[in-house]
C-alpha cells in the first residue's frame, strides 16, 4: 500500500499523454512498430528496416513519449534532423545531413498520406489525429523527386478501419497554454468506414512585447479532418481526406543580440506582427490489387491563403514594415505500378506530374524613421553638389505583386534483384527523369514626391517621381536521378547495405530582390538597364551522396539498432541571405560544400518494465568553395547545421494490482540537444550545444487517462534562431519551463 502511495504522489508530478491502445498491454518489449500497424505505401515493396537507407519510424506511442505536437518537435529526435523554430507557423526549415532551406523551395519533403506538401508554409499543422511518422534520411529522388535532396518525412494519419470508438483530449499547460480535440472513427460494414473530428488550440505566449506591453506569440487555431475509406471490392480501395485549418497567431519574439556578451534582450519593437493563415488539404488514394501487381493512384489538392504583418526592422524606430499575402494551389497527381509477392525482381514504375500556382502581395511600407533613412542617403549622394532634395512624404509604399506558376513533371523506376549471387544479396537500381518549369509575372513600383532646393531656395514645383519595374521571367529545368544501393540481409531483421544516390533541388527567383532594384532606381545608380533575370534568380542544388548503414535487430528482438554514415557532396549550395537593403531574404548559390558524418539509434528493453534508447547524429557540414562578393567563405561551417544532434530517452512502467487507483503507470524522461550551430556564414555567431529535460508521469485508469507533463524541465536558456538586419544581430530565445496537464478518455 505504500508503493501505491508513493506511485501517486509521483503520478501527481507530471506528464503527456501516451495512449495504452498503441501497443499490448502485456509488455513494453522493443516491438517492430511496422508490425503492429501496417500502413499501405504505394511505393516500398518491404518495411523500411529492411530498405538500403537510412530511416525512423515513429509510432503514436514514440511521439507522445517525447511530447511531439508538431512537425518542429521532431528536431533532435531523430539523428542529424534540426527544424529551428521561427516563431510562427508561416515557414518551416528542416535541416538534415548539412542540406536545408530556410526560404523558398523545402529540401526536405514532406507527405501526408502519401500526398506532397509542396510549401513550406503548410508543414506546421495539427497532429491530433497522426497515427505514425517515417523520416528518410538522404536523397530520396528516385521515389519521391522534387524536395526530396535531404530526406523525407512521411506523416501517416489513423485509419477507420483500424480505430473504432471516440477519441476526446484535453490539455493545459503553464502559459496560457489550453487545446482539445475529439475524433470519432466509425466501421460501418466491412467495406465502409469513416472519421471525423475537429480540434482547438489556444496559448496565451511565452514572450512579451516590452515596447506595446503585451504578449508577441499568442495563438488561435482551430480546424479537422473527415476521412472516409470505401472498398467496393476486394481488390479495390478508394480513400478520401480532407482537412482543413484556420490559424491566428502572433510574432515574433526577436531580441536584438550582443555578440560581445552572446545576451540576448527581450523583444522590443513598436508594431505588432501577426499572421493569419487558412489551409485545405483533399485526396483521394486510389489503391487496385491486382494477382501480381498493385496500381495506386495519389490524387492532390492543396489550397492555402496567409497574411503575414511584420515589424520588418524589429525596433520601436519607425523604418518599415511589411505586410506579404499568398494564395497558393497546388494540383498533384502520381501513378505507381507495383511488383507484388516479395519475388526475385522487385520492379516499381511511376509517373507524377504537378501544377501550383503562387500569387504573392507584398508590400513593403517605408515609415518616418525610414523616409529619415532614404533622406539621409540622398544627402550624402549630393553633398557636393548645391542642390538639395527634400522627401516630401511621411510614408513609402513599395507595391510589389508577383504570379509564380510551377509546373513539374517526372517518370520514375527501381528494381530490386534479390538473392543476386547468393541468398540476402540484393541490388537495387532506380533513375528519375524530372522536369520543372517556372515563369514570374512581376510588378513593383512607387511614387516619391520631392522638392528641389538651390541656396535653400525652392527651384520649381513639386516633383512626383514613379520607380517602377515590371516584366515577366521564365526557366525550367530538367535532370536524371539516379540511384544504386547494394544490400546484404543476414536474415529478415538484420542487414548491411552501401548506397549511391543523386539528389536535386530546382531554382527559382527571388522576390526580395525588387526592393533593391527599386532603391538603385532612386539612387541612380541601377536605372532600367538592371539584368533583372540574373538579379532575382539562383540555379539549382545539386549532390551525390554516399552512405554505409545497418539495421539491426538482436537479442530475441530486445534490442534495435540503426547505424549509418555518409558523404554527400553538394555543388551550388543555395544559401538564404538577406538583401542588401536588408528588407528580404534571398537565396544565392554557394559553389561547393561537403558534408560527412555518422548516426546511431539504439532502443533496447532491460527488463519488462525498462526500455532505453538513445539517438545521436555528427554532422561536419562545411564550404569547400563560396565567395558572394563580400567575403571569402571557404572551409566555414555551413549555417544552421548542428555538429551534433542527441537524445537520450527512459521509460519505466509498474503495471498495478486490482486494489490499485491506476490501472498503469508509466514514467518517461528525455533529455534532447543540439549543437554547436552557426547562424551565418562569417562564423562569427553560434549556440554552442545545448540540452533540455522533459519528463512524464502517465496514468491510466480504464478507458481514459490523465498524464502530466514538464518540458525544459531545467529553465534551459539557448537561442532557437538568429538573423542579422540593419547592422544589428536578433535573436529568438527558447520557450522557459513549461508544467501541464493532458486528459484523454475513449469511449
């Protein structure tokens, strides 16, 4: 009865949900997550522990155990992955192997129920209803293509067919910090089943405005997803999704940094920053078995429209500021015809093919203090001259709208040859024939009033002066993928293997660049004869890399582990940059860099109560051959890249007895880090490595559940992202302890 006592007191301390439906009750053993849910893929023949590649899997268990809620908390989790938060959902940058992109296209893809997400913007939604996550590191063009260069990340959602009942959550946290969803999931007969729920999610901030006294990240969002399965034959599956999120959220918590003391200040500016965004996902997976083959077709439609309203120089001077729309769709369709039965060739063949279209608004508003700024400059341009000029405005418009359209088209293959000279030897081959095409319709301009001064006396009358540049641009690109892996399987678990593979990412144009353009104009020192096409645009990102890996699975299935290194050689790097109005980024091309490194996941079970693991990537990411004018960069670390990426994760778990309060009850602790990371090219700013504990107590009673939780247990202080602007640095500081509560019952 003490035990008891004492389990209580603890259950009392702390925890996130961890839901006991996920895997059997009667052991916490090490289990091949890949057996106890299967998914369909259209495109892997064999589970992923048994592919040449590196890869995770995540189960629903595995992300509630490190409190993942969104795409950005698998950062550090799983080796060599990092995705900074940026304080607002409006762009996600997913870092892997020393490849990543913080602006424009991803180089990292996503899918959700095999769909692609084709923007950044539409990574980081809701996960109420996400039943597993696979990351794949390293190219993965042959399958997969377009944003594939430095993995993939695969987000399944749960399956009617599998789920039955309601699902109903509730949380709160320190902070304001409160979001509930419910989930039915309904199996009408054998051959019809549905889902539908909806979610809301509300946090007051964790940081403060001092210049407007108020907080700078709070968040509504609210949305759901109805899903619907139908099989009107055996061989016959057709699979509909749609889903659909509003988000109203605050940003951004930048505080100017001091490199001498490496502080950084709480934020401070005088304009508030939001950003609004709806986004509707639909597809339909269409899924025939045929006796020796399976055709899948992947239809998708994406439609997302943001506002985004930004302080742009962060301070309480009145500079400038911007306010940028987008109204994205997004059309995809791809085809796969498949090998079935496991035989000795294993063949896939695919077709995929899509079209988005991308209108962006943004204006950028010069204010007082930034007119003051182009007042200045002027002056300076003709202080020898006796001529005078005076700006006559308070505020500066910069109107800038731009259509970039992208249409993309690809024929893929890869076949397996197994048991190629003797039996566990295997070869696989694929190539991808990929095509891309991109067009900019672009208009920007402004109207600058001014008076002329001789002496101090007025020469003439008032002078409007229209600046003004507009054209259209056009490129494509086409490109051969190919891949080689050689794999040898000491039997169905464990296996050796060597990989070959190619990974691309297409260019593109950089919008930012029409304010510098425009600026050159009122200086007189660009006019019309700007090459506008070679100043808005960078060239694709090219690499080869090379990996050794193995996936193991020992003693009696207790203990796994995935082992792998690389070299992956990239030409063209494309680098995000500011521009040198400093009002944009943009994205310029590095000429070499090179990448290597080595990781290493371990989960094991010590008892039947005690499971382990432990995930650790080294990532040496540097330029081999990078000069943009300014400065010569060669053999700097590449920015943004964690050295080093850890986690180390336990999980105890005391099954009850009848006369007990809890059915279950389950500690879990984790400590994650990351670093050292350079934010800039220079080198001359980082964040040395880093940690943070989180911990759980989870209990279970019946059918429900109440866990609590704490993240960054130890008030860790470490910046999640830097950037410099106006000859200031700025950074975001990480989110301070946090302490809540989550609920959750079935029924």
């Amino acid at each position: 009865m003490k035990k008891n006592k004492f389990l209580l007191s603890l259950a009392l301390l702390g925890c996130v949900p961890v839901w006991a439906e996920d895997l059997p009750k009667d052991t916490v053993r090490v289990i091949d997550v890949e057996e106890v849910v299967v998914i369909a893929t259209p495109k892997e023949s064999r589970k992923l522990r048994q592919q040449p590649s590196a890869s995770t899997i995540l189960s629903q268990r595995d992300m509630q155990n490190s409190q993942v809620t969104s795409l950005k908390g698998l950062s550090a989790l799983v080796p060599n992955l990092f995705i900074p938060d940026y304080g607002s959902k409006l762009t996600s940058a997913i870092y892997i192997r020393g490849t990543g992109s913080r602006i424009n296209n991803p180089s990292v893809g996503l899918y959700v129920d095999n769909v692609p997400f084709m923007d950044k913007s539409a990574f980081d939604f809701n996960y109420a209803d996400i039943e597993r996550i696979d990351v794949l590191r390293g190219p993965q063009a042959t399958l997969y293509g377009r944003s594939a260069m430095g993995g993939l990340i695969r987000v399944f959602t749960k399956s009617p067919f599998s789920y039955q009942g309601t699902d109903l959550r509730v949380s709160a946290g320190t902070y304001n910090q409160y979001n509930t969803s419910v989930t039915h999931y309904h199996r009408v007969s054998d051959k019809f089943a549905f889902s539908a729920g909806g979610f809301y999610e509300y946090a007051g901030g964790f940081f403060e405005n001092k210049a407007l006294d108020k907080n700078i990240d709070h968040i509504h969002s609210t949305g759901g997803r109805i899903r619907s399965i139908f099989l009107p034959t055996a061989n016959l599956k057709l699979d509909l999704n749609v889903n659909y999120e509003y988000n109203d959220q605050g940003g951004y918590p930048y505080g100017l940094y001091d490199k001498s003391t490496g502080k950084t200040a709480d934020p401070a500016y005088n304009l508030e920053s939001t950003y609004h965004r709806n986004l509707v996902n639909t597809s339909l997976n269409t899924e025939y078995n045929a006796r020796n083959f399976t055709l899948t077709s992947v239809t998708g439609f994406q439609y997302l429209k943001d506002r985004l309203m930004m302080d742009q120089d962060f301070s309480v001077a009145d500079k400038y500021s911007i306010m940028q729309k987008q109204k994205q769709q997004t059309f995809s369709e791809e085809l796969t015809l498949k090998s079935k039965n496991n035989k000795r060739w294993e063949w896939l063949f695919g077709g995929f093919a899509f079209y988005q279209a991308l209108d962006t608004e943004a204006p950028v508003t010069f204010m007082a203090d930034g007119m003051a700024m182009l007042q200045g400059y002027m002056d300076a341009a003709m202080a020898s001259s006796p001529v005078k000029v005076k700006l006559l405005d308070q505020t500066m418009p910069v109107y800038g709208f731009y259509d970039t359209p992208t249409l993309g088209a690809a024929l893929f293959h890869e076949s397996t040859f197994n048991d190629l000279l003797w039996k566990g030897l295997s070869l696989t081959v694929g190539l991808r024939a990929d095509y891309e095409k991109m067009d900019i319709t672009h208009d920007t301009h402004t109207t600058m009033r001014a008076q002329a001064y001789m002496m101090g006396n007025p020469m003439g009358g008032v002078v409007s002066n229209t600046y003004s540049v507009d054209g259209k641009e056009d490129d494509d690109y086409w490109i051969l993928l190919p891949k080689f892996a050689l794999k040898y399987s000491f039997d169905p678990k464990n296996n050796l293997y060597a990989t070959v593979s190619r990974g691309y990412r297409s260019g593109g144009y950089n919008i930012q660049m029409f304010s510098d353009i425009i600026q050159a104009q009122m200086m007189r020192t660009g006019g019309n004869t700007t090459d506008i096409s070679k100043v808005i645009s960078y060239k694709p990102e090219y690499a080869w890399n090379y990996e050794l890996g193995s996936h193991l699975t020992l003693l009696d299935g207790t203990l796994w582990a995935d082992l792998a290194a690389f070299y992956m050689d990239t030409k063209d790097q494309q680098i995000a940059q500011f521009s040198g109005s400093e009002m944009g980024r943009m994205m310029v091309n590095a000429g070499k860099s090179r990448s290597y490194g080595a990781e290493a996941a371990i989960r094991a079970n010590v008892t039947d109560e005690l499971m382990l693991t432990a995930n650790y990537g080294y990532t040496h990411a540097s330029f081999a051959d990078f000069n943009d004018g300014k400065a010569d960069y060669k053999d700097n670390f590449v920015p943004f890249i964690p050295r080093h990426t850890l986690n180390i994760g336990a999980q105890y778990t005391v099954k009850c007895d009848k006369n007990s309060l809890f059915d279950e009850v389950r500690f879990v602790a984790n400590y994650s880090g990351a670093g050292k990371i350079y934010w800039t090219e220079k080198n001359d700013v980082a964040q040395n490595f880093y940690g943070t504990v989180n911990w759980k107590i989870c209990t279970s009673i019946g059918r429900a559940e109440i866990d609590l939780w704490s993240r960054n247990f130890l008030n860790k202080r470490y910046n999640t992202f830097y950037f410099e602007s106006s000859g200031n640095g700025y950074a975001q500081l990480a989110r301070p302890m946090q302490f809540g509560v989550d609920m959750r019952c079935r029924f």
